[in-house]
C-alpha cells in the first residue's frame, strides 16, 4: 500500500521490471500533475521525491509512486500545508513507519490549519461589514448629490 492514498497502481504479481515501461519522463509529468520541471526537482531536493531515477544520461524518471506523491503534496498544498510541513510529515513517517503517526500528525497540521481559517473567516466578515458600511455611507452621499443636482443647485 503507498504511504499516502491507497495500493501501487501496478497490479498483484506485476515485476519491478513491468513497472519500467510506465516511467515517465519530467515533461510528461509536467503535462500530469501542472507543476514545472524546476517544482519537481525541488521537491526532489527537499526530499520530499526520494525515489526519482535515473536513466543514463542521468535524465529523471518517475514511476507511479512518484506520480503518487506527487499529486499528494499538491492536495496537502490545497489544505494550506507549507512544504516544511510536508516534509515534517514525509519524515514523520519515514521515521515511525506508521500510518497511524503520520495520520495523527496530519490531524495536529489541520487542526492549526482550521483553527488559523476559522480566524482568517472572521477577519473577513468583520471586513465586509466594514465596506457595506462604507458603500452605505457613499450610498448616502450619492443620493444626497443627486438630490442637489436634481433642485439645481
């Protein structure tokens, strides 16, 4: 089971070596995924693509594991998780080897995650009612220039 969303997309009894005809190059994970090539082997830099090969010539190749994480860091992205965070979490796991830590940790990341837009949430309803106020005043200030303009003054 891949460490982040479900089974390897190879199926029971496929070969390391079955898998060698599905590596894809970085230009066609670009086309995959939406990142750049510069993206991906930063985040090969910072460890969170491991294990990226190589083909000789020492091009990447990525197989569906990577594609995998790949896509994963991007949702976690989505959440509003910074790549340190990831990176804790990739660690995380690396060390304890376990689900259930990874998890409960991603539970801790998300909680300061809701708690920091629940917060984000009421700035931004106090904001909008500060403009409905504005636009009520400017409203008013319309109205009563009209009301000028309208007696000829």
């Amino acid at each position: 089971m891949s460490w982040q969303t479900g089974p390897p997309r190879n199926a029971p009894g496929e070969s390391a070596a079955d898998d060698s005809a599905s590596l894809l190059g970085i230009a066609e994970v670009q086309r995959e995924t939406g990142l750049s090539a510069r993206t991906l082997r930063y985040y090969e830099e910072l460890g969170l693509l491991p294990g990226v090969r190589r083909r000789a010539g020492g091009r990447r190749v990525y197989g569906a594991g990577e594609i995998e994480r790949v896509h994963f860091i991007q949702r976690l992205k989505r959440l509003g998780l910074s790549l340190a965070e990831i990176k804790e979490l990739n660690a995380v796991y690396g060390i304890a080897g376990s689900t259930r830590a990874m998890l409960s940790r991603l539970d801790e990341v998300l909680e300061r995650h809701r708690l920091d837009v629940d917060k984000r949430v009421e700035e931004l309803s106090t904001l909008r009612g500060d403009i409905d106020r504005y636009r009520e005043r400017v409203g008013g200030r319309i109205a009563a220039l009209s009301t000028r303009e309208g007696d000829g003054s």
